[in-house]
C-alpha cells in the first residue's frame, strides 16, 4: 500500500508545499518512507528517505523545491523491506529527458516485463514495480510521451494508482478495473491535483472534481487536463480500501468512507445482535462501525479503552517480565464502563488475529461480564496478489480455523462476522467492489 | 501543570524504567521537558532535558539508572518558559546527602520565601518553587528528615503534590486543601508508587490503593508507608483537573474522570436542550461530553471533525496565503455528517475562545446548517493564581465578553454553558472543589 | 577525485569493518559522500549518504553487514553537485544478478556512450560514469562476466581506478596509461585488497604487493588472483596524484609521496634561492616540500601558522563585519617566528590564486618583513577533462595571468614556481606521468 | 583544565558571536562542555552542553544571544566525570540579581568552605568550585559587589583564573601566586576580554594588553578596567602550561610557548646528543621541541608518523583481534624515512609511559633500526592538587619506575629526559615557575 499525489499549476511555484501537505494527509497510507520530486523549469529535484513526511522533509528543503510541477508518495512495507533504494518517486533520466513516478499498487506480470527488459540489458536499481515502468516508456517514447505512456500501460496486467510526472506534464493513471483509486482535484483556476485519496484535497483547500474513471488516462499540462480511455471494464475496487485503509474523511468513488463503515457497523447489528450494556470500538479502527452498531442496536456508544497519545519511534519496549507484570502503554482500559458490563466490541476486520485476542483479554481482566466481538468485515481467507499485504496464507486465521475456533481463541463470549451481503449492502453498489480476499474471486488472477 | 512520580522498591533495581513507563502515562500534563532522579545506594544520578519522555531518555540511559528509588517529572511550561534550568526533578546535595524534588503546583509565598532565603546568602539556580523547597529542607535538616519536610510544609503556602527523594525514602505531600491530586499506587508486594494521576498506575499494571488526603505527607522506606496528616482542612480538589487535565481513564479522589465528563455532558443536555440532527465532540478534548450529551438528548452522536494522527514537533506550518486558501492540517471536518445539517458541538470549556470559533467556522463551512455550541464547563471569568495556566484576565473571553457577544464571536447559531449547579451535579461532592476559575471563590488568598 | 578500495577474503566475514577502515584512510580523497557494498553469499546489502564514512556507517550497521566481499567508495564533488544520488558504489541487479561497482576517474566518451544507451532504451538515475559502465557489462555479460568486462572496457575511453563486486568476485581495473593509480595488497594468507592509495594497505594492517599496471584487469575470487593486461601502453600518472592529492605516506608507482614532495622542495630551493631567516610551509599542503626546502638552502625549517584542529561542519562562519574585524578561525601566524623575519613560505600548488594570497597577507599581517614564495609545482593552464578539478579556465590564475602578475596578486615581495624539469626530476621516471594540466599535453584528447 | 573566556563591550551587542570564537580558540583546553552566558540589559541567557564549542552552539542561538557581556568556558574532565550539571558557566541569581561565573584552576580549601556553607544551610547543584564560589559572593554582597568578590577571594586558597559577570560588569582573578594564566585584551575602542590564553584575542581579531599580575582583579564596565592588586607574591605560572596545555601561538605571562618549546628542545639537544639520521617529532605534541632539538643538532628534521585528520566521535574502535592484525587508525608511521634509519623521537613529557611505547613499537615495526627517544620535560614525578590532571601516582611512569626501566619498558634504545635546569634555562625566568609535578615543591600546600 502506498500514497500518490500530484499536482501541476500553470502559475504556482510553490507546488512543493502543497504536496508535503497532501503527503501528510496520505501518511495513513504509509509510513516506512515518504519522497517528493518537483519540476522547476525543465531541471527535476527530488529528495526521498525513510519516515514519515514532516521527519524527511526539512522546511529549508521545501523552499528550495520551487517548481510548478511536483508528484509525491509515502510507502507502506511489503515483507518488512525498509530498504531506502525502494523509496519513491523513482526519478530516471532517458532519451527524451527526465521522468519521475510514484505508484501505488502492484503489477501482476512483473517478473516477466523484468526479464523481458534484462534480457535486452536493463539494469535494475531497486525491487519497485516504478522501474519497470519507467524501463517500458523508456523503450516507447520516441516522439510522443503520451503515446509511450499508452503502450506501456498496455504491456502492464496489475493495478495501480499512477502518477508521472516529466517536465511539462503530470500524468495519473488508473487501472483498467479501478481496483486501486485515484481522483482529480482542482485548487483555485489553475492548479490540479492527482491523489490516491480526497482527503489530500481537502487538506490543501482544493476541491474533489471526479475520480478517475477504471481504465483512464489523464494528461495535464498548460492546456489543460485531457483524458483518454483505455481498455475500460466493469469497476472492482479494493474493498479493503474502504474497510481499513482509506482514512473516514475521504470520499472514494462517490461512497463516504464514513457512511459506509457506519453502515457496515449497522448492517452488523442487524445480523448479529446482541443483549448488551455497552457498544466499543476497537481502537482506532473500529470506532466508526461501532458507532453504527450503536445506532441499530440502540444500546450506548461508549469509549471503552483510552489511547496514550505520545507514542513515538524511539519508545523503550517493555521486557517480557514487565509485559506480564502488566506494564500496558498505549492502551488502557476504561474501567468504569467495563467493570461487570456486557460488551459488544466491534472491529474493522480481523486478519491474523493476535490483536483481537489481546483486546478480549484486556477487557476481560478489567472486569468485562462478557465480551462480544463484532467484526465489520467478513472473514479474510485469501492472500492478496494485488497489493494488499495480508502476508501468507497461513497467517489468516480465517483461513486456518473455523469460525468456532477462532470465537474460542479470541477468548470472547461470542464473535461474529459481518456477511458478504452485508458488507455489500454498506455500500450503494456492492458488485463494483473487489472482494478477492474475502471469497478468492480476484479480478486478475495471479501469473506464473 | 506537571506530573509527578516517584517509586519506592525494597528489591527492584529497575524502577527507573517503571518510572519512564509512568511519565508516559502523564505525559499528557506537560510536554515541554521530562525527567528522572534515581537512588543506587545512595548515589542519585539523574537526567532532565526539553521534549517528550520517550525522546529525552534513550534506552541506555534507562539501563545505566539502576536503583530501587526513583522519582520522575513532566513539565507543562507556564509563562512559555521553555529553559532546561527550570526541568525538573531538582536534585541537590546539602549537609545530609542527596535530595531530589518533584513539584506539581504554586507556592504562593514563593516570593517572600525566596527573599528570606536571599537575605541569608541563598542562591538559586532556576525559577522553579522546588528550589525554594530544598533550601528550606536543607536549613532544617539536623537529625531527622521527617521533622525537616514537615518544617517546611509549615512554612509553605500553596498547592502541591510534591514527591521527594533522598538515599533511602520516598516521601510525598499533598497540600491542605487538596486542590493538586496525588495518589498511592502498589506493585507486587514491596513497591510502592506516588503518582499525580491513578493512569500511571494503571500503565505500569500496580494497583491503586488511595488519594492522599489533604495536609498528608507520607513516607516510604523499607519500614513501609508511614502517613502523617498535617493540617487537614476540606478537600477543594481543582475543577480544571476534572474538566480538562486528568485523562479519561483516571480516578481523582474517588470521582472517574470519564464519568464525570459523560455526567456533565447529560446535564449540559438537560439544561440546554437543543433539536439537531447530531451530536459532536470537539477533537478531542469533547468527546466525552458529547457522548453523554448524546445519551441524555438522544440525539445520535457521530464523529464530526477528523484529526491527523502523524503530527510532528517538526511539522513546517502553513504560510498566511496558504491558510487563508484553506490548507487545513491536523483537523478535516467529515462532510457527510456536517452538510446540512444542525449539529450540537460538544467542547469541554472555552478559555480564548479563538479554538470553538475555528471549529465552528470549520463546521458552517462544510455545509452545516446551523452549529449549536455547549460547553461541559461554566464560563472561566478568573486567572488562578494557584497554578493553572489560564493566563492573563484580558485573555479569558467570558470575563471580557457577555454571553451573547461570546455567542456572536464564536458564529455559533447558539452558544451555551453548563451551570455551575449542573457541574457540581456531575460529581459525587461538588463541594469538595476548587471553582475559583469560575466564582473567584479561592482557598487560598493571593498574597501581595 | 574519488578512493576507492576493495576487498576479498576467502574466510573472513568481516570485511565491511576493514573497509569502513580503508575508507577512513582514504578520505582525504573525497569527503562529501561514503559508501560501501558488501557481499553476503550472493545477497549484497549496501549504504552510501553524504558525510564522512565515520559519519555515514554507524556500528551497528558495519556488525550488521557481514560477508566476504565489499567495496567502498568516497566522493569529492566535482562541480559542487551534493546529490545523494550520485554517491558510490553504485549497485544494481541484472540478468546474472547484483554488481556493485565503484570508479575513481573519468570516462571521456561518457556521452556517446550514454547516448547509444538510451537510443535502445536505457533509464539513468544518476550522473556517474559507473551507471554507463553498469549498463555496458549487463549487456555484454551472457555467460562470464570476465569477457562482460573486458569488452566494457574495450569501449571506455577515460581513466579509471575501477573497482567491482559480484556475489563471488572482486574485480579490479586500471586505465591504459595508469593516470589514475591502483595497487594490490594482501592481509594474512587469504585475504586480498584493492586500493586507490597504500595507506589504506596500512591503516588495516595489509601488505602492499603491487600496482596495477596500466591497462590490467585482476580477478579475486576463491582460486586467487587472475591477471590479465588489457591495452597496455606507458603508464602516464597523474603528476597532481603526488604533486596533491595523495596522502605523503602513500607509494604510487614506485615513489614515495613524502620523498616525491621533499624532493620538489629541494629543486625548488636550487632553482630558487633567496636569502632569509626561516622557511615555512603553507598549513597542511606545503609542509613536505617546505622541509625539502630548508634541508637544500640550510635556512631553518620553523612553523608559521597554527591550525585549530576542531573544526566541524556545524561551524557558525563569520560575517563581513568580523572578517574585517580580524577574525580568524582556522589558522593563526606564530608572530615571534613571523615578526620581522624574511620568510620563504611554500606551497605545493596555485590553481584560483586566492589562498596564496590571503596566507601572505597572514604573515604580512603578522609583521614578516619580506614573503617569498616558492611554489612545489610548476603553473597550472589547463583545465583537465581527465577527472581533476581544476574547474574552468577562467579560474586558473596561471592561464589568466603572467608570473609578474601573479607575483603582483600575490602581495609576496617574490614568487616562483619550480620548473617542469625540476618537477619531473623530483621522481625516478619523470616521463612515466601525465603533466597535462601543465603543459596541454594530455595522453587521451578530449573527446566533442 | 579548563578554558575561560569573557567579554565586555560598551556598544557592540554581538559579543556572544566573538566569544562563541574564543571558545574554539580555547577548545585545546577542554573538550567535554562548553557553555556560554551572555548579559542582555541585566536578562542574562546562557546554555551549556557537553560536546565541542561548535556542536553544543547552533547559529540560532549565537543569533539569539543578544548582549553586551558575555563569559564562556570550555571543559577539561577531571576524574571523567561527563556530567552536565558540571558544566560551567554557572549561572545564579541571588539577592543583588544574577551572577556568571566561569573558573579554571582548583579551590584547595573547597571542602572546608563547602562544610561551612552546608553547615549554613547551603544547597548544591554541582561538585564545581563555582558554585562554593558563587555562594561566598551571595553571602559578602551587601552593597557593592566589589568589596563581595575581594572578600571572596581572600577566603580562597587555591588556583584560579576567574571571569565573572553580572548585569554591568565583567570581572578577572588570577589567583596569587598566577599559577593559572589570564589576559587581558582589547579589540576596536570599547571592548574588553579576558582569557585564558592570548590565542582567543588573535582568533577574534583583538590585542593582547597584558597578563593580569598574581593576586589581581579587575573589574570592567562602562567607566573602563579598574584593577585592584590583592596579596600579591612571586608568580609561579604551572610549569605544564608552557610544556604541554597551551596552544603554541599563544604567549603566558611575556613567554611564547613556541618559542620555549623550540628552546627546550635545543636544551635536550645539547644535554642529551646522539648520532642519527632523523629527527621526528612524537604527534602532535613533540613537533615543536622535535624542530629545536634538529636545529642544534643539525640533525634533519623530518616527518616520521602521518596522521590522519578526519577522526570523529563517532568513529568504530577496532576490537582486539584488528589491533593485532595491525589496523593502525590514527597514526602511519612514513616508511621512506624510518626504515634503516636512526631515529631520534622527541616528545613533549610522559605521563604513564603507554604512548611512547607504542609509538617506540610503532617505528621498530617500521623498520627503524634505532629509536633514541629525548623528552622536552623532565620526569613527572608528583601528582598534582592544584588542578593538572596527572591522576593518581601509581599512575605516573617517572615515579614508579628508574630511568633505566623507563627506558627498557619503552623499548627505546635510549631514552632521556630535559634536566630540570635545561627547563628552567627554555625560559627568560626559569624561577618564576611551579614545577611541583617535576620536583614536588608546591606553592600551595595540599590541604587536609
């Protein structure tokens, strides 16, 4: 998982600032590292490191960044590689100048495009799918860099939010089934923003136009934005995204990320009600569909659990023996609200299961009567080929117990899943949604 | 405002890092510097610097501080006086060996104590009232360091929860009236605790055994606790630690601060009744109230206002034409629940009054159809004198506006505050607290 | 300028420390950026930043970078370019796996080179000469990697202390003309080096055993070392490698770096003389050929400024105010050695002519009552296109100005500089270096 | 040790910047802290942290630092003591306002004077005499602070050169016998320093005006310096000043230390000849003995060990099997010049005889085929308690071992020290010296 954003302004030079702020509101999406490239007349500066945005970026570094053009992303880690050479933008010179990318998704057919591409003499920098890319429109572009981008996106099986940027044009790019989002904004007369999330735009002050349509191209330069069609196929986005990724505040193909979760909580309680004293979310992702869960269920949103706001980098872990002397530091129970109450607890989703376990637990030993687990998504089973790192398959407990034994492991009264249904009926229209991890029907199968 | 801690161990040798696991806890209570004093035998080394606990004290520093008697500090800066001189715990040597301070609260004979010690030659090192504290503990200090601290507590005016230490006693005061909180804490069975607030017993898995009463001093060594009740006189706890300061998830002399601010909100509710569509907190320091606000209205509550979470202390601020175009960093009001519609926002108080008129303005400009602003404290028309950090006079909003031009400043469509009947109403023993900020009814008197 | 140095070893697996080492001997030869990449059974990890190594690898990350092979490289900026990107080694992955590669010199057809690259496609990521090589050796390299580099370096027209890594050889080439230098050195019974200069042989404990010789390739992998002599034509070292560059204790080629400078010295004072009271070098550069000096002309070798030795990066420089003020940082004059005293001060080079001038002002200041400078080489009037920074003509005083000019500019009451003849008979070979940057006579013309 | 430096100016008000500059000319006298106080119209600011002038001081706190009278100080660690709280300036406030003080030297009767204080009720923060120093002063100052630190100073027995400042005022004391050094300088018409070394005023532009005498005070302010001689008799400048600590451009009390240091290596020559082909001088502190004793000897001098520069704090030691192997770091001895070659080494003096046998081993290993090692100060035989850090006796080589062991364990083939008269002879007025570590005469009597 990654987040990408872009912006071109005919008139602004100041576009560096304005994507460090948009990079800060897409920081939900990645932490591991976080980098920026602008354009200033022709010349590309970029700088990228690990950290977060505002721990990479130095206020001296952002002033100097002048330019009208500028793409940014932060990372999440696939299999823990913290590595900085995978950082992005990717920033290349080739023939026709220079080209920077950031990418957020993963392409199916990589390994063979790579070995397509050493087999003529590549030479590879990085493990990023970004090189690939960048290798492709390389070998394309001869007169026109629209038509290079094009074909390379042909060549390309996989999904992706897709910004790139040379030095007279920014260019998004959406996956031919919209599995991963990417929207465009509009700040004033003359700026546009590409972002994976409108959250981005309301943190700049920009307005949300539209998202990007399963299969478009958008070209922005001083002529303005021009779209072009590629190969356009029935909408399959990530419903992960909505489940857990995307921050509530944002809007992701016309649907509230709110009001879906909110939702999904609602549909959860209908299922599966339950006597109980208290609502809780799961702290922080569960807050919302708990609210829902209150709402339908009429029992009493509460706060259940406190969260220690300090958490840094650098914080001392406890040693086993203060782990089991109780030692508790970023989360604490509320013990008036759990003390001899009935709980339903209510959670996003459950992947492997250990955090889950360890709430129950902490609740419990505060005194909880019994605790009722509800999970807004239903039962994650099949690893993700298209970017979501739900790690191998024998990490999903869904898929290595059933759903008794998970209720048992959890040490919970009763645990429950929300249905496919359900989850679908969150949402205006379920069918556009891509729930491959949920019931293995991927909208690209995996090659090799 | 501070937080203090101090832990006494017969066999531990590792309470410096319980005591790094507590100031996290009440890192909430002073963000400016942290710091640690720690007794090995009767060496006492220590280490106090600007910033958050988990950045002052690397993990070898923690390693190195060995001991069984150790007492810690979190410092609030009043008067934007951020000098590592006034970082506490102080520590001194004197004719009797070692002595370490932890202050939480005014002295307000610091003054003519200061002097009085000056015309003796004393001089003095920073700004802060502990130091005062030593010299008078010092000056009485013959046989017997009990009869020393009970000396100066004499010869003290003010409010504190003070924490102190030498090579082999943990000693801790409240002052008469109560008006700072401090607690005692257990661990296992022979490590006792002293803590502003009950969360940081909670955090480092002890237990709770009891507030100090007002006028106690107690003394812990390898005899055990020993209490000594100095001048007792009616407990005048501070509203504001209720209000505003203590975390959620605290209990200040028998009251859950969780409770009370849901209680307040219910009667914020019953007083000032409003038909609307949703109730919000105030990120975050409203929440709770809304959510008893909620109950007692049954109007549902909902999340109105989303805040970053990856805020950082390097973070580069928006320029003027940047804000004025609306970049908007740390809070994104979430549409779907604010456009049209009437919506009760929650705050806990108002001191300036420039926060609820940022957030309103935020609201109406989201599309709110009209915004309905309670607060869960009556209005706050006096500076205190006794510590709390509400500034100078002409800067407290209700003591410079009527409610109607506060109303108007703040672009609510309605503006109202909890009555001091109804905030006493939200506690067991509403007598048995401070409201100076409030009534200008004080415990203590200023002097000169 | 670059230092580059490589090592294998057949049993050692800690040979990143011995590198972190060599760099540390070597970084006289570029402080602005450090790098190394180290071979882990076929698994190359690698960490270059800009910074002095000390600054660059902290331990932790040499405990962590284990293996048998490893390279390391440090960088002076040639045109000022900081850019992290540009730092060394350089390591990409290809068809037959991971190469880490890195290059002190210059590669005169860079360009065309380049070009042909990108005409088929290729992307680049940086400025440096190895990303072209890296590109040329993945395209020749089907089955054995010795033939990928000889035919690369068929097609390399330049200079060059070249060294690489795959996951189970260390590869190491000179130019044809040996301009830039390259020795072999051995530790214990099976461990091999590769250096830009012998120090580094010493600073880890190593033999020296030879150089290269012009145009040699040598290929280190568990069978020992394979030598095999590309073009082979005189060897033409750089003169400013003794001349400035290299650290005295050094051996290029045969010839000591201090007897090369002492010996300068001693011409200097033949062809030279003038009568005075002391002779002095300018701080650090001058001091060898100084000694020469006053060992010919029997005038007492002395020393004339004082170097402050702490000085830091974070240094607060002064303003002009100050500068006229006096302030002066890093040198100060001995006066009772200055005062009233005719001095020889000497030099190993004049290239803008603005140190010279700002160190006679020194003495003059100071109270000397006569400067004569001696300059250890002859006039620099050419800029090199070889790799030296002697930066645009413009900027070299000796193209721009006559001696008497010079002499003038200088404020020295005489200045000369050693001739050509004498330069060439400071060394056995005279004729065995390259003087272009002297005399415009460049073994390899410049190429567009 | 320490380095104390002060300024007072009429109308500059940057004097921070110019003392932020003497510090580093002062670094060579301490290392551990630095710290920094400055007068801006009676608010005195300061800082003070461990670490070199240049990293404890960023720009923007030079910049903030605004003010007329400014006293620094940099650290020596007697006993290793790293602690911050024993970082100087101290900086106090009392009855009559705010006070800086600064001290080099050594209180003898600091522990009486501390018992009688605490006895009064003092506490302390630190174990530095300032702060014994600073109490003394509260207690004395009714009306004028003159009178206060004249009686002050008749209270002390010990060494010292001390700057104190107050809102209007610099003060400097050189203790009576002026066993420590402090000058006074002038830079433009209205700005004075005092410091401990005359290379602070050459760095900041000023000029030296003379040594305060043994016993002296002055107090400088807006109507000029004003001195006042207390008991004055017979100066006895530390004998270790001029041998060792002083930077060689500086000039103690009417002596150049590079002028007695070539003279006592002339001295050496003529008292202890031999037949050699080079001299070296051990670095860095030999060099300047090691060029007198070539001089007389007519013996050439020569460089004989390289250093390498770029060391940092930072910097990975080697572990013991790299030390064996022969990973030599800092040092190369210059091969060309010792191999074969008879060696005279001079160094400085010996302290525990480590260094010299290292560097004895260092040249043998070389090749050397003889090291005849001159020492430029006769055996230190004498621990010292008036400040110089020669640690405790069983420590000193010179008083647990004779000549001919000193000789035989170092390796050499002969080893000599400077008589003490040959010292004495390196100086106009050999007797106006302690040489109490040499012969254990002592001006001040160890107390206790």
């Amino acid at each position: 998982m990654s987040g990408v954003i872009g912006i071109y302004s005919k008139d602004r030079n100041d576009v560096s600032l304005l994507t460090y702020y948009g990079l800060y509101a897409l920081q939900h999406r990645g932490q591991v590292s976080a980098g920026m490239a602008v354009n200033n007349n022709g010349f590309v500066d970029y700088f990228k490191d690990l950290g977060l945005a505002h721990e990479v970026f130095p206020k001296e570094m952002i002033d100097r960044f002048v330019g009208n053009i500028a793409i940014g992303h932060v990372r999440y880690a696939r299999d823990n590689s913290t590595q900085l050479n995978n950082a992005q933008p990717l920033v290349v010179g080739y023939k026709q100048g220079a080209l920077a990318l950031a990418h957020d998704g993963a392409i199916v057919n990589f390994k063979s495009l790579k070995e397509e591409l050493e087999d003529n003499g590549a030479i590879f920098q990085s493990d990023i799918d970004s090189e690939v890319v960048a290798n492709l429109i390389a070998r394309y572009h001869k007169d026109d860099i629209e038509d290079a981008v094009i074909s390379t996106l042909k060549d390309i099986v996989g999904t992706y939010g897709l910004i790139l940027m040379n030095k007279d044009m920014l260019i998004g790019a959406r996956d031919p089934q919209g599995i991963k989002p990417l929207s465009l904004g509009k700040l004033g007369d003359d700026t546009y923003l590409l972002s994976s999330e409108t959250c981005a735009f309301d943190t700049v002050g920009a307005k949300f136009i539209r998202d990007l349509a399963p299969g478009e191209v958008v070209f922005i330069d001083d002529k303005g934005v021009k779209s072009v069609l590629l190969e356009s196929r029935p909408r399959k986005l990530c419903f992960f995204e909505t489940i857990y990724f995307a921050r509530p505040d944002s809007q992701l193909d016309g649907n509230s990320i709110y009001l879906f979760r909110r939702e999904a909580g609602r549909q959860l309680a209908s299922e599966h009600p339950v006597e109980a004293d208290i609502v809780i979310g799961a702290p922080d992702s569960g807050t919302v569909a708990a609210i829902g869960y209150a709402e339908e269920s009429k029992i009493p949103y509460a706060e259940g659990i406190v969260k220690n706001r300090y958490v840094g980098r650098t914080f001392i872990q406890p040693n086993q023996e203060l782990r089991e002397l109780g030692v508790r530091l970023k989360l604490n129970p509320l013990r008036e609200n759990i003390e001899n109450k009935i709980i339903v607890l209510v959670d996003d989703s459950i992947i492997r299961g250990t955090t889950i376990k360890r709430t129950v637990k902490m609740l419990k030993d505060a005194g909880a009567k019994e605790v009722h687990v509800r999970i807004a998504a239903p039962p994650v089973k099949y690893t993700c080929h298209l970017w979501m790192d739900t790690g191998a398959r024998k990490n999903l407990v869904a898929d290595q117990m059933t759903l008794e034994e998970i209720e048992e492991m959890s040490g919970a009264d009763s645990l429950r899943y929300i249905s496919v249904d359900g989850l679908k009926r969150s949402v205006e229209d379920g069918e556009s949604f891509c729930a491959g991890c949920i019931n293995g029907i991927y909208p690209i199968p995996k090659s090799e």
